[in-house]
C-alpha cells in the first residue's frame, strides 16, 4: 500500500514537471520569426524562429505569422502565398530588398499580406501582385 502511493506521488510530480517545462523543451512558437543577414546555423533558433534570407522566413512561418526583417540588404526574390506581416525591425533604417535586377523584387499571391517599412530596388518588375 505505501509502495502504491509512493509510485502514485511520484507520478503526480513528474506529471507537473513535466506540464512546468513543456514549453521550453523544444516546441518553438514560430508565429513570429526574426530574420537578420549575420544569423547563422550557430544562432539560437535558426531555421525554426530566426533566419538569413526572407523567403526562408516566408516559408517557415505559419499562416497569420509575423517576420520582423532587420536592416540590412537582402539581394533575393520573395514570393509570399499567405497572408502574413513583413515588418522592418527599425524603420529609420529600413532593410532593402534587392531583386538583383533579373527577377521581381516581391510577388505577392496572397490576400492578407502586409508590408511594413521596406525599400524595394533591381526588381523587374519591382512588386506584383496576383491574388
């Protein structure tokens, strides 16, 4: 009988330990991610919260989720298919996106998006739409 409830309060605290740190075990909230040119696979989250390159962001953050992009120049093309937020970290400083003149800077297909505080260049053409 003592041996019962000995393994019956063990149970119980393990049981709450394990509901205290569930979150923090490796179940990464990426519904806000945080993209920065000199993040790298040594960066705490990288691939899951934080990236190098926006498209990467694009593609891993859940529909509704937000990317906040630090300043800087990103020479990529980005296609965006969900609604979603892309949000300059510091709008004094807005990062700029560069479509290395050969493809379209930003092409959205998607209703929902919204862009906060870019800087478009070297796309052709620089931004477009098809919803």
């Amino acid at each position: 009988m003592a041996r019962t409830k000995m393994i019956g309060a063990i149970f119980w605290i393990l049981f709450i330990l394990f509901i205290c740190f569930l979150p923090k075990i490796g179940f990464a909230d990426n519904s806000q991610v945080q993209v920065n040119s000199s993040y790298n696979q040594d960066t705490p989250g990288w691939g899951t919260t934080r990236f190098n390159r926006i498209q990467e962001a694009v593609n891993n953050v859940p529909e509704g989720g937000v990317i906040i992009v630090n300043s800087g120049t990103y020479k990529e093309s980005i296609v965006i298919n969900k609604s979603l937020t892309l949000r300059a970290e510091d709008a004094n400083d807005p990062p700029v996106i560069d479509g290395n003149k050969s493809k379209t800077t930003l092409h959205l297909k998607s209703s929902g998006i919204i862009i906060d505080g870019f800087k478009l260049i070297g796309g052709d053409p620089c931004i477009l739409v098809e919803i």
